[in-house]
C-alpha cells in the first residue's frame, strides 16, 4: 500500500520562519537605554546602535518553518503577490515548493516541454542547504548517498591529505562536522517536483520574451509557446534561469558585468560501478571522495548514486581553445582526459569505462558581484541562483546558494505581508526584495570570492601542499 504523501503549511508559532523571537534580554536593555542616555546628554558621543532581538528554533516545526498538513495552504492572492518563476532548475522548483507551503500563488514558466526533457547536470553536493531542505518538506533523501572519507593525491598515489569522519572516528579528530550529501543533480530537482503533486502550476514549454509593466502595477509576461505568442501577468517576476539568464538580461544591460573566463575547462562523467566490476579499489566504495592533483590538472571523484561514480577533471586552457574543445564532443573530451591522465589507479580505468553519451565539458565562468545598487532599480522583479551569483563549480556552492536564495525570498513574503498588511498595500520592492537581495548578495558574495580562488588555487602547485583538509583554499602554513 502506498504511504500518502505529506503536504505541509506554515508553522502557527513562527509564522513560517523556522526561528522565533526571544526578544532583548534585561541586560541588553539597561545597556542601551544607559548608552542611549548618555548620547542624550552629550550629543557628541555617537547614537547607539539598538541591539537586535535573539532568534531561537521554533521548537513546534523544529526550525524547518512547516507543519505537516492533509493539504497544502489554499494560495492566498489577497494578502500575498502572484509569483512568476522563471525557470524550473533546483532554484525555480525550490521557490515553487517553498511557495506552495506558504500559501504563496505562483507559476512556473519552463522552455522545456517536460521535467525529463534535458540534461540537469551531473552530481551535487548538499552542505549548508542540507539543513535548508527541511524548509521545502523534505527531511530525507532518499537517492541521497553521504561520504566518510575524503583523500588528496598526487599523480602516483601519494596521499597527502585525508579527512572525515572515518578519520576522526579513529581519534585523529576531535571537531564535529556537519554531513555532506551527494546526489543526482535531477534527483533532487525531481524530489523538489514530487513536492508540488498536483498543484504544481507549471507551464512547460514557455519561453519568455518580455516583461512590460501594466497601469494596475502588475507585470505582464510575453511568451512564446509552440510557435505562438502568449502574455500572462503577475505581481513579482522572479528569474531562476540560469547563468545565461534571459530575465538577467532584460533587467541589466548585456554589457554591464558580462560573464568572466576563469581560466580553465571542466569535463565531467559518470561511469556505471558495474563497467568497473574487475577494479578492485577502497576508492570506489560509494563513500569515499578523493582528488588527484599534478599542480596544472585535476581529477575529482566522488559518489553520484549507490551505482555509479561520478568525475570531475580540470585544467587551464585558453577560453577560444576551451570552447572549441567543448564542441567537438564527447568522444574528443574524452580522449583528452585520457590523454592527461596516466595517473594512479582508478583514474585511468574510469574514464576508459565512462560511455561518451554520460561526457560533458564546459569552459568555467562566473560574473562580477551584483550589488544592491544595480537591483533597486528593478521594480517587482530580482533574480537567484547561478541567474544572480553564478560562479565555478569548486567549491560545490552553486545548488547550496539557490536552495537557499530560494527559501530565504519565500520567507521573507510571508514576514513582509499578513491579512492585515496586504502586498497591495505597500511596496513590494522596498518591503521584500530590497531586503532579500541585500541577505543574498551578501551571502553569496563569499561563495562567489571563494569558488573563483578555487579555480587558481586547485590548478597551482598549492594544491600539491600536505595538510588533512579541501584544497579549495590558501594553505594556513
């Protein structure tokens, strides 16, 4: 018999936030109102800043911000605005779930005809965001897998670094870790997609053309749909639609912050463990992650599902010559790694049994940081995700930021508005977005900064460097 899903409402105790207010604690308030007086007396003495209330978990959702509930919150388009998604990838699907629980009315507009249409990319890994999930109803993952162990090699095998909890649980480390999670890029997105069950108001095959605003405030949406053009309207335009985003472009000119070369290409595979069966190696244990580094090229491998490995190689390369190495295909990006990999085993064996049809290859970009000067211009329109912070892939940030870009502009549409307090009634750039962009740009600039420092540090001899710990940074020696 089949176990009935769970939808999820907003939690009464912390009205959707997951955190609630303990307030200023006595101490805190004597040492204000003592600071506030003494500016009072002496007007030189600079004004105090006045102290911020203490967030603590709402013990009633656990902090996830939700409830379990036979339905869905009926979307409530008095009090909240009609969100246009842009997008169906992690951070798109993310915003619909995180609206759908909140009672939040919302539709998705996707230039794919499916869910199951194209490649979503490979392999991810959930860090801050695997705690974010609970926040979208989603407490396990099933396809998830976790890693324990996590080496750093040298071209002939030469372990120079190693960390994790198979490490620590052996007594060499102390410190608690938060756990990482692999899995499929498309089995999350499709974990997000079996959140929205039926009411998932998404309209594949659309493909945005523009954004005009109407005399009643609203935006009306130009799309193209089969060969015919369609308008839809909505009260907030949000893009999620990637690092070539069109949203991005019709909000910013073209020129202004254009995608950057980082200097190097990625080719990526998935190699099935059963084309691997007479390999015998502890690194192919569905659990373990390792890197092999030379000083220029690197190899990164790491569990994509319980049946396969997936891997990452990287090395500098002129953007003309990174381009035209992505065009050629599969089989020439193959034969590349190979022919720059007679590393240790398995590395070589991986990549002869990887299909070509599982290969892919990219040069690397990110953009300069969007700041809140460039979006407070934008109306009822803003973007998340790779469309508002891409960066490399190195540091593993970018699905972690959307999840989390996603669940922070849900949340603060629900704080920002109540059946008192209507979006109708008020800003919606000034009470929700300015505030949104200002958390996420911030947040995000770091893993941007961090992800870009990744790309040089993990192609130097920096990398080659012995030290129990990632390798995406400077080391502390």
């Amino acid at each position: 018999m089949q176990t009935p899903k769970t939808s999820y409402i907003p939690c009464p105790d912390c009205k959707g936030q997951g955190y609630v207010n303990r307030g200023l604690s006595k101490r805190a308030k004597q040492r204000y109102q003592k600071a506030l007086e003494v500016h009072r007396r002496f007007p030189s003495n600079p004004k105090p800043v006045k102290p911020k209330a203490h967030l603590q978990p709402c013990t009633t959702c656990s902090a996830s911000g939700l409830i379990p509930a036979a339905q869905p919150p009926v979307p409530d388009t008095n009090t909240f605005p009609n969100v246009a998604i842009i997008g169906a990838g992690i951070g798109g699907m993310a915003l619909a779930v995180a609206c759908l629980h909140r009672g939040i009315p919302f539709t998705v507009y996707e230039r794919d005809l499916h869910v199951d249409a194209r490649s979503q990319g490979y392999g991810l890994t959930l860090q801050q965001a695997h705690t974010a999930l609970k926040g979208f109803g989603i407490h396990e993952l099933e396809d998830g897998v976790v890693s324990t162990r996590h080496l750093a090699h040298k071209p002939d095998g030469t372990v120079v670094g190693e960390w994790g909890m198979r490490k620590w649980d052996a007594g060499t480390h102390t410190t608690a870790k938060k756990t990482n999670i692999h899995i499929a890029r498309q089995a999350l997105r499709k974990t997000l997609f079996d959140q929205l069950g039926e009411a998932h108001q998404i309209q594949w095959g659309h493909q945005l053309l523009g954004i005009q605003p109407t005399d009643t405030g609203a935006l009306q949406l130009h799309l193209e749909v089969d060969g015919t053009s369609k308008t839809a309207h909505a009260d907030l335009v949000v893009g999620a639609d990637g690092i070539r985003s069109t949203v991005r472009t019709m909000l910013l000119k073209p020129q202004l912050l254009p995608l950057q070369y980082l200097g190097c290409i990625v080719i990526l595979g998935i190699c099935k463990l059963k084309a691997l069966s007479e390999v015998e190696s502890p690194l192919l244990d569905s659990a373990t992650v390792f890197q092999t580094a030379d000083g220029t090229a690197r190899m990164y491998m790491m569990p994509y599902d319980r049946e396969s490995v997936m891997w990452q190689f990287s090395f500098p390369i002129p953007e003309d010559q990174a381009q035209a190495l992505s065009a050629l295909g599969p089989e020439a990006l193959k034969q590349a790694v190979q022919h720059r990999t007679p590393w240790h085993a398995p590395i070589p064996q991986v990549v002869a049994a990887t299909e070509p049809g599982l290969i892919s290859g990219y040069p690397v970009y990110d953009r300069e940081l969007l700041t809140p000067d460039f979006t407070k211009n934008w109306g009822n329109c803003t973007l998340l995700g790779d469309a508002a912070h891409p960066m490399s892939p190195f540091k593993g940030q970018g699905a972690n930021q959307a999840l989390l870009d996603a669940l922070a502009l849900a949340k603060r549409i629900t704080k920002g508005y109540s059946p008192a307090k209507t979006f109708k009634a008020s800003n919606l750039r000034k009470r929700v977005l300015n505030k949104f962009e200002t958390e996420m740009l911030k947040r995000s600039a770091l893993k941007v900064t961090a992800s870009a420092k990744a790309a040089a540090v993990l192609h130097s001899e920096k990398v080659l460097q012995e030290r129990d710990g990632p390798r995406g940074g400077v080391s502390k020696k």
